[in-house]
C-alpha cells in the first residue's frame, strides 16, 4: 500500500511544475504509514485481529497493508480456543492468523496464556491440587506449539482488582499470587525467545492498581522470576478522563528493567460520534502514542483492532463505540488518524493546504476536465482500480464522481481524498495534485459482479 502511495506521489510530482514542490514535501510525510513512523523510532503500530475478518478482503487490505507492523489475536490462543476440553488442544485459529502476520511482514504478540476470562469451565471446577498442574500443562503445549512464531506472550491478563489486590480467579484460589511466577517460569521454559508479560488494565496511569503491578513486578525481579515486560491495556474512554501521568507510569515501570507496551489501545465514547467527541478522542490517542514514543523502553502500541466494523466496544459498553481510528465503513477518521501520525513525529497536511480551501481561492476552472476508470487487479472479493484524471490547463482541482452498479465499496484511496455515500463515490484532489494529468489508486471490495462504472469529472 505504502508503496504504491510513494509510486504515486512520484509519478505526481514528475508531471506538476516546481512551485508544488512545498506541497510535495508534507504529502510525502503524510504517506509515511502508522508503522513506518514508529519503526523510525524503534518501536512498532500494530492493530489486533480475528479470524472471522480475516475473509474480509477489504479488511486485510488494510490490515496486511503497511500501517501495521505488528498483529495480536484478539481471541484464537486463549484458553477456550486452545484447550476447550482438557488436553485437547486446538492451534488451528491460532495458526491463521500467525500465517496472516507472516505473509504481510507483521510480529504477533500471543494472547494470553493465563486469564480467567474466556477460561472454559473444565477448569474452574478442578480440584486446588489440579489447578496448577493443568496451568502448567496449558501454558507448555500451546506455547511449545507457537515457539518461534510469537515475539511475546501475555502469560497473565488481568490479575489485578480495581483496588490493587489479586483477582480471586480458579488460579489464584488454588495457588495464591505464586501462581503468577510458576506460569511465567512455565512459559520461559517452553519458549526462552518469547519475550514475557503481565497484561492488565486501568493500570495506565497511576493508581491503586498500578501500584499493584508496580509492586508484584519489583518483586518478581527481586526473585529471579522470568518477567520481561508490562502490558498497558488502555481500554479508555473519553467520558472517563484521561489517565493520570501515564508517561510517568510508563517511566516507572521500565526503570524496574522491564519493557513496556500499550496492548489493547481503543478510545471509546457515548454515542453518537461527533465533532468534539472526535476531537476529545483524538487528544486521548496522541497522548497515548506520545507517552510510549518518550518512553525508551516502550516497544509499540497496539490498537484493538483497527476499525470500528470489528470493535469489541459495542457488545460490551451498551451505547459507546467508535473507539477506533478507522470507522465501520473502514475510512480512516482523519482527526484520529492524524493525531497518530503527528504523535508519531510524521506530518500530514495543514488545513490551509486543503483541496477545498485551495479550490475556492483559486480563478474558476478553465475547461471540463475527463476521468478514465479502469480495474488494475482483482481478487475474491477485492479489487483496486485507477482512475486518469486529464485538467485541461489553467484548471487548478478536480472533483471525479462515480456510481457503483454493484455494491462496491472502497476501504483506501491514494492521491485524492474519498468520501462514499451509498453507491456515490466523490473523489477530490490531494492539496499537491489538483493540476495537469494525475492518476489516482484505490482499493475496493466487489461481490459477484464488478461493472466498471463511467466517472464524471468537473
Ligand atoms: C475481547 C475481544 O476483543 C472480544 O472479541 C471478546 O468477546 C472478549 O475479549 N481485555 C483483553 C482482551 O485482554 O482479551 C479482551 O478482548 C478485551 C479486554
């Protein structure tokens, strides 16, 4: 993807005159994917997945594109997916979405080992003395099983209540908190390249319960237990504030000599969307991306999937959603996208350089200005097409329009800026390329039939 948006912007800036040059510069920048900034600082953006999406095409596009460096299964190596019945072990789910990952150049966290959620009931009514033995046993196969092909493990999610002590699940019932270093110790073992975790949430800033993890890591330290990094969940919401000194928290952590990561990132809100909820959101995500970029020891983010299409958000928070920077109709919300990327250290484009604004302080345009639409390549259910848009001269924007016949829907557009409107699809210049012969790129999905439709331009 990001490659064919540098082709792009290459093939533009050889055909505009040299005053675009200034233009050229930031529309560069802006094509900089979400993973090549925080790669440019050492870190990776990654975006959780599931199997079930993984047969959207207009999904994956996106997804094994180039924004996201690093993947986390958001359910298929849990407990209930791995080992529903005791000793029967299911890697199949699993194994998607790690082969998903290679094929696009992505690291998988695994996600998690040790959880009392999503934990089949086989397990909670063990004896005490069996508990530990088939922990054990869980964690040796399905981390054997994913050895080498997972850079981390969450070993245990979530062993913290809101006030700081232990969660009272199957597991600590039976061992108490020595549960937490046996699993860690059973998972080195397994796996001595995976990098180690302890995983919770509200643990972003400070806090009872940050204390908590603060306290259990220091400890493990100090008793030789294999502990290698902290997991931040940061499930947040903007009607709850931000959390409190969450670089700081971040900084705490890593002084202790362990890595730290932001896990689970999404940004929900009570819905509807709006303005100021976006703008609210975007603040949260950019202090987020920022806390982790100043912290060296913070190795990436990870967004809980992408879109808001395949959000865990509203089936659980009755009423929120549009947590994620992408929205249902997989378009990127350019206020959280942004806030992203300038968090990152990229830049995108200034508001003054808009296509519209340039548009309306521009003389009108001179001549009809023609669009030719053709598809580049085609796949089940996926296609990318192109579209040549010829300005006559003294014509400085474009506005290109199409119908799809067949229910087509485009999830990423290069060179232009897109909106959809049911079948209706408006194409308008990028700020650097209302001018002369340009060609524009997009990326759709089709089911059944892929009429290419006739654009119009003026
Ligand atoms: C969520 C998944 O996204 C949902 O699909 C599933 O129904 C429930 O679990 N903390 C975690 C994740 O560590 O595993 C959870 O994922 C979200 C909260």
């Amino acid at each position: 993807m990001n490659r064919r948006w540098l082709i792009g912007a290459v093939t533009v800036a050889g055909l505009v005159t040299a005053t675009m040059a200034v233009n050229l510069v930031q529309a560069g920048a802006a094509t900089q994917t979400l993973h090549q900034l925080a790669a440019a600082k050492g870190k990776y953006f990654g975006s959780a997945t599931d199997n079930g999406e993984l047969s959207d095409t207009a999904y994956t596009a996106v997804l094994g594109g180039g924004e996201f460096g690093q993947t986390t299964p958001g359910n298929s190596m849990k407990w209930d997916a791995t080992e529903p019945t005791r000793g029967t072990f299911s890697f199949t789910r699993g194994d998607a979405i790690v082969s998903f990952a290679q094929a696009h150049n992505m690291t998988v966290r695994g996600h998690t080992l040790v959880w009392h959620s999503q934990l089949p009931s086989w397990v909670g009514s063990l004896p005490a003395a069996e508990v530990q033995p088939a922990m054990v046993n869980h964690i040796t196969q399905v981390a054997t099983h994913f050895k080498g092909k997972v850079v981390a493990w969450d070993v245990v999610n979530e062993p913290f209540n809101e006030d700081g002590t232990y969660r009272a699940t199957p597991f600590y019932n039976a061992m108490g908190s020595a549960y937490i270093a046996t699993a860690l110790r059973a998972a080195r073992a397994a796996d001595p390249d995976a990098k180690l975790y302890v995983n919770d949430y509200n643990t972003d800033g400070l806090g009872a319960k940050s204390d908590a993890m603060y306290n259990l890591v220091k400890q493990l330290k100090a008793d030789g237990v294999p502990i290698d990094g902290v997991g931040f969940q940061a499930h947040l919401a903007i009607q709850y504030g931000f959390p409190s000194q969450m670089q700081q928290n971040l900084q705490r952590f890593a002084d202790l000599g362990v890595d730290v990561a932001i896990t689970e990132l999404d940004v929900r809100m009570v819905l509807p969307r709006d303005a100021t909820k976006d703008a609210t959101q975007a603040t949260y995500y950019s202090n987020v991306v920022k806390a982790c970029v100043a912290v060296t020891r913070c190795v990436g983010v990870t967004i809980w999937d992408y879109t808001d299409k395949y959000s865990w958000v509203p089936s659980v928070f009755s009423g929120q959603g549009a947590a994620l920077p992408w929205d249902e109709n997989l378009q990127k919300k350019p206020t959280a996208y942004n806030a992203i990327v300038t968090a990152l250290g990229g830049t995108v484009e200034s508001p003054s350089a808009s296509p519209s604004s340039s548009t309306s302080s521009s003389p009108p345009p001179a001549g009809a200005c023609t669009a030719t639409y053709r598809i580049v390549n085609s796949w089940p259910g996926g296609f990318q097409g192109e579209v040549v848009v010829a300005n006559p001269a003294g014509r400085t924007g474009w506005t290109v329009t199409w119908t799809f016949a067949n229910g087509q829907q485009v999830s990423q557009l290069w060179n232009g800026t897109v909106s959809q409107s049911g079948a209706t699809v408006t194409v308008r210049n990028a700020a650097w390329n209302g001018t002369g012969t340009v060609t524009f790129g997009f990326l759709a999905s089709w089911n059944g039939t892929n009429t290419a439709p006739v654009p119009t331009c003026a």
